[in-house]
C-alpha cells in the first residue's frame, strides 16, 4: 500500500472517529451495559472465581456488539442514506473507505476493553499489566472473528430499521447456544457451538482455546472478506429505485 492510500486511510480513520464523537450515548451504551451488568451479577459472588472466569463472557460481548453494531450497522447506515452512493463508487474507493472504517471500530474496540478493565479489575484484584496485555491480545482476535460475518451481513440487502433488530436477535442465539453448551451435552449442539463465534470467543478469553491459530485463520478470513466486500460492496439505498 502506498504512503498516498495510507495518508487517506488515516485521515478518514481520524474523521470517523471524530464522528463516534458526537453521539456520546451510542458510544457509551455498549460500555455502560456490560459493565453494569458485571457489578449485578458479581454483588454476590466475588471471590468465587477468578477475574478471567468472571469476565470471559463480557469480553466476547463487548467484541461481538462493537463489530456488529459498530462496523456492520454504520456501514448499512451510510448505504441507506447514499452517502457510499454519492462518494464510494469505484473499487480503490470502497477498500480505502472499509479499511478506514474497520480501523476505527478497531481503535474504538481497544478503547472499550481497556475501559471495561479499568472498571471492573478493581472488583477482584489490584491491575497487572501482563494480565492486561494478554487480554486486549486475546480480545483483539475475538473482535476479527466477529468483523468477517459483520461485514458480510453489512452488505447483504439489509434494511437500517431491521439491522437492529436482526443482529439483537443473531447475538441473543449465539449465546443463548454457548450457554446451552454448559448444560447440555449434545453431539449436535456441540457440532453447532463448535461454529459458533461466541463460545469461541469466550474460549478463547478464557484461555482454553490457543489464540494463535485463531489470529492467523481470522486474519486470513477478514482479508478476504475486506477483499470480496470492496469489490462488491453494495452502493444504492435499499429504497433507491435506480
């Protein structure tokens, strides 16, 4: 990639960024919640388990709501209004558009579990910084994982109103799935979960899956799809008739 494209990239990184700026509550909301919800149902049973054990789950969240709500609905959003139509139409356009995109919501993620650490590590012990590299390492991984189906549905004929609601309920099966898997021992559940980015993603936190292997697949994964989506990203609204 030359300096030219990587300056773009920067530049327009830096304008959605500023962008997540102005809506504070958005911003906010996928940070606020989980953590809230970790001080509710950890009142009762701190010390019982470790910290990674305690937050394993939270942190597959977080990664799955940053890459659906985040990359995939902002992407639909800007479709609906005709802002890809009017200013991305050609295929050097798109790439530099997505990978501005995806380094925000990269920069945004990071933002969101360095946050989610700081506010909850205190509830069990005091911070370690090696601790915390091997989370946001592992969290990293996880929130690929999730970006490749995130942007493969960002580009499917997806209306701005049922986004929402289609990717409430894609992540509500996910891990109501992975809960599932704790208390059912199906050979078909576990063939389903075993595809399933949310346990995964939760194993991965928790340390009994290598995260090695899933970095290089969903590295390869997400290039490719980066790849497919800006050779086919879809320019019309939904309601344009042109």
């Amino acid at each position: 990639m030359n300096t030219s494209k990587t300056t773009r990239i920067s530049k327009l990184t830096g304008i959605f960024l500023r962008e997540q700026l102005r809506e504070p509550i958005s911003l906010l909301w996928p940070l606020i919640s989980p953590s809230a919800l970790f001080y509710f149902i950890t009142h009762s049973n701190a010390g019982t388990e470790n910290y990674i054990q305690a937050t394993t789950g939270f942190y597959a969240y977080i990664a799955c709501a940053v890459a659906f709500f985040g990359v995939a609905f902002y992407i639909i959003g800007r479709r609906e209004s005709g802002f890809i139509r009017s200013f991305i139409y050609t295929t050097e356009a798109k790439a530099i558009f997505l990978l501005s995109h995806l380094s925000c919501y990269f920069v945004a993620a990071i933002v969101y579990c360095v946050s989610f650490y700081m506010i909850t590590k205190p509830r069990y012990d005091a911070y370690s910084l090696t601790e915390f590299g091997e989370i946001i390492y592992k969290f990293l991984i996880c929130f690929m994982i999730f970006c490749s189906p995130a942007l493969y549905l960002a580009n499917r004929k997806l209306k701005f109103q049922s986004a929402s609601t289609t990717f409430s309920i894609l992540i509500f099966i996910m891990i109501f799935l992975a809960l599932l898997e704790s208390t059912t021992k199906n050979p078909f559940l576990g063939l389903v979960n075993s595809l399933n980015p949310f346990l995964i993603a939760k194993n991965i936190m928790a340390g009994t899956s290598k995260p090695e292997p899933y970095a290089i697949i969903s590295s390869l994964i997400l290039a490719a799809t980066i790849a497919l989506t800006s050779a086919n990203l879809k320019i019309n609204p939904v309601w344009s008739r042109y």
